[in-house]
C-alpha cells in the first residue's frame, strides 16, 4: 500500500515531492520511503512511458521524453500562459540569467512569473546580493526533452 501512496503522489503532484514531503504525506520512516522510490525507479525504467526523475533531492513522476511528442497536448503544463512561457524560453536561452535582467526585459510581473515556474519545479532561482541567478531545472530538461543549444539561438539572433 505505502508503495502505491507513494506513486499517486508523485503522479498527481505538479511538482517534485521531497523524501521529507513523502514521509510527512505518509507517516512511514525515510528509509522505506527510499526503498519503495528504488522499487518505483525498477518499474518505470526506459521501457515505460513514465519516468520517475530524481533532482535536487526531489522526485517526480513524469512522461518519458521518448513519447512527450506524442502526448505533449495533454500536458499539465498547456495551461503555462504566455508570459510565463516567454519567461521561462528567456532563462532557458539565456540561463543563468539574473532576475532583475528579466525583469528589465519582461516587466515587473517577471516576480510573478519567477514564482509560479520555481513553484512547478522548472526553474530555480538562487539568491545573489538584491538579485535572484535564474536557472532551468534538471525537470525542465527532464520534460522538455533536451537542454538547449545556446549556439542555435546565436546563429539565428547573428543572421
């Protein structure tokens, strides 16, 4: 049963899910949470349509980057507004990219925009002075299916 808890919730969560968030969700020690999480890792190998992705001391349940193309219209991440897509493509492009940097860019919901994709899990943003560096997540890369190639995106601004 802790089993099954264990992967409806990284299933139904929009975010990654700490081992500590797992354990206070299902009152069970860390240590069988890990083996459950090893147990979940087995059953969604390369040959599933889910993967299980760990970053950061977080996991998540998400769709094989193999298949994304295929489902992708179904994502939970169609209901991203424009905004926050342009947001998020900057700091994909440009990342590390300081906050303010963004925010003399986009505008002043840039705060916003920041807070909802480090919230999904997409985006990290450390602290640096007055200012946030602003990153894309190992589940970004995860969900999207690949890092991006900052020397494509310089031919096309140079041409």
């Amino acid at each position: 049963m802790l089993k099954k808890i264990i992967e409806a919730a990284l299933f139904l969560s929009s975010k990654p899910i700490t081992i500590e968030g797992l354990v206070e969700l299902t009152q069970t020690s860390s240590s069988e949470i890990r083996k459950k999480i090893e147990e979940l890792k087995e059953k969604y190998n390369e040959e599933s349509g889910i993967k299980l992705v760990e970053a950061e001391n977080t996991y998540q349940l998400i769709v094989n980057p193999e298949v994304l193309h295929k489902v992708k219209k179904l994502s939970p991440y169609r209901d991203l507004s424009p905004g926050l897509l342009k947001a998020l493509s900057i700091i994909a492009f440009k990342g590390p990219i300081k906050q303010n940097v963004l925010v003399n860019t986009i505008g002043n919901r840039t705060y916003e925009y920041v807070h909802e994709l480090e919230k999904r899990g997409l985006i990290s943003a450390k602290k640096s002075g007055r200012t946030k560096i602003l990153k894309t997540t190992k589940l970004f890369v995860d969900y999207f299916g690949k890092k991006i190639e900052k020397t494509n995106l310089e031919k096309f601004v140079n041409n």
